[in-house]
C-alpha cells in the first residue's frame, strides 16, 4: 500500500493522496470503444424527443434550448459542456448548481428535466467527442476547480463522466467530502465491470429522481 500513496496533512487531518497511475492501454481502448458505441445509439435512438424538449424550454422561456458552459476535464483541459437549459435565460451561468427544491432559478420545464436527468442527455455528443466519457468523476466549473487543494486535483486524472459512484450513492445529498471520496475509490479501483456496475444502477437512480434538484 505504502508504495501507491502519499500521505500529507491538511489541517491537521491526515490525507491518503493516490499517486499517479495510467489505465492499462487495453482498458483504454475498450472504455472509449464503449463509449463511442453507447453515445452513439442513445444520440440516434432519442434525438426525436430533443427537438420536443427544445420546443417546450423555447414556448416557455427565451434563449437558447441548449445550454453551454466551460467545464474542467482530464488533467485539467476546459471543454463546453451540453445540457438542456433547465434555468431562466438571464440566470449568471457559472454559480453553485442548486442543492435543494423549489430553487427559483430553475423553469417549470427545467423542473421535469432535472427531476428525470433529460437535460443531461446532450452530454452525450460530449462522451463521443472523448471529451467524458460513461463513467467518471462528475466535471466542475473552473472558477471551482481553482479552489482545489493538491489531492483534489487527483480527481482530473481521468475522464469526467456522465454518471459515477457519486451518482448512486447519494447524488446531491451527499455532502462534498463524500463525494470526493468515491471519485478517489473509483480512480483507485477502476474496470471496466465497475463501469458496467454504476452504469446498470444508475437506471434506478434515475427513474426515482434521488437527489436530482
């Protein structure tokens, strides 16, 4: 174990930080195989109900029905993320996403969206652009991984993805520390069965809307 960790200390509380490690090449290939493969058919399968569902933001708000914003990928690279706009139009868009209900930024379609996880289903042109992938630490906003310590930024050592140990384990209610932790768990542990694992439990998360504001 001591040869895969260092251990430091912040504010007096010791830290394990995982050190450096890259994927077994064929890993790699596989994940991003499977990758291409799964956005791909999602992408052909319901982009059908995109068009609804940009219908419907655009008769109740104005702006546009695809919502853009600067995201922080594997180590450290800035992409735009893809989602359905869930908020008003003149809401500021880099600030905390919303943590409880009954947020007044949100719209009454960006309610349903949110609840059912469709305003994340454009990010899938993001996982077929390499840029996430199916698994993986959810991306945050630059202006917040700036704040990072040292062993936060372990969590940039692999590709975000559009669902992660985070996402069923808790989703929003779980505190931060929490969360970060099983980002740590899964850069430590991952393969391709715990991808497929989060992936299958992922559904039921989903279809409950835990956790989803």
């Amino acid at each position: 174990i001591s040869a895969e960790i260092d251990i430091a200390e912040h504010t007096n509380i010791p830290i394990a930080c995982l050190r450096n490690e890259q994927m077994a090449l064929v890993h790699m290939f596989i994940k991003r195989a499977f990758d291409i493969v799964v956005s791909a058919i999602v992408i052909l399968l319901t982009f059908p109900f995109w068009i609804l569902i940009m219908i419907a933001i655009r008769l109740e708000t104005d702006g546009p029905a695809i919502f853009r914003q600067e995201r922080v990928g594997k180590d450290g690279g800035v992409f735009n993320i893809f989602k359905f706009r869930t908020m008003r139009a003149d809401v500021d868009k880099y600030q905390y996403s919303p943590a409880t209900p009954g947020d007044t930024r949100i719209t009454r379609v960006g309610s349903f969206l949110r609840k059912t996880s469709l305003d994340e289903f454009p990010q899938f042109l993001n996982v077929l652009n390499g840029d996430m992938s199916m698994v993986g630490p959810r991306p945050e906003m630059p202006f917040i991984v700036e704040k990072y310590k040292d062993w936060e930024r372990q969590r940039l050592k692999v590709k975000p993805g559009l669902t992660g140990l985070w996402q069923i384990m808790g989703r929003k209610d779980l505190p931060l520390h929490e969360s970060l932790e099983y980002d740590f768990y899964y850069i430590k542990n991952q393969s391709l069965l715990l991808d497929l694992t989060i992936l299958i439990k992922t559904v039921p998360i989903i279809l409950l809307g835990k956790g989803a504001y």
